[in-house]
C-alpha cells in the first residue's frame, strides 16, 4: 500500500512525499505504523497540532467507515492537512 503525503504533512515525513505502508488492516493500523516511523513529532502533529485528512482511492475514510475502514495492500491513501483539503 502507498501512502501519498501533501503540503505541511511532508514537513514531518523529512521530506519524504511517499511511504511504502506494507499490509495494515485499516486506517487506525496504519496511523500507527506510521507514527512509529516517524517519530513523536509526526504524531503530535497529526494527533494535536492539525487535523489531517485521509483519502482511500480518492474518496474521504468517513464515508466507508472512519478509522476502522478496511484498507487493502493495492490501495492509494493520501495524508493531506486540513488546510490543503479544503
């Protein structure tokens, strides 16, 4: 699964635009994977600092189930921070 990060959210990836997320069950799953790579400061910012914006496939997470929307290993998600996503 790729992860796609946009704008600010690239500022706590170290620069990095793209993670190779393996197999994660859903959302809430690879939430996590992702803050354990990289570090407190990606989870402060995506937890307290700025609400961020998941998108499966092009279509926002909360219209097929939020956190716990099942994710499978061909899916594009995209991490945007709110201000990008409108």
């Amino acid at each position: 699964m790729t992860v796609l990060f946009y704008g600010s959210v690239t500022e706590h990836t170290f620069g990095e635009k793209t993670f190779e997320a393996g197999s994660v069950r859903n959302l809430s799953d690879l939430s996590g994977k992702l803050c354990q790579h990289y570090g407190d400061k990606f989870k402060k910012f995506m937890f307290t600092d700025e609400e961020c914006f998941f998108l499966v496939n092009g279509k926002s997470v909360n219209s097929f189930g939020g956190s716990e929307a099942p994710l499978h290993p061909d899916d594009k998600v995209e991490l945007l921070p709110a201000i990008e996503a409108g």
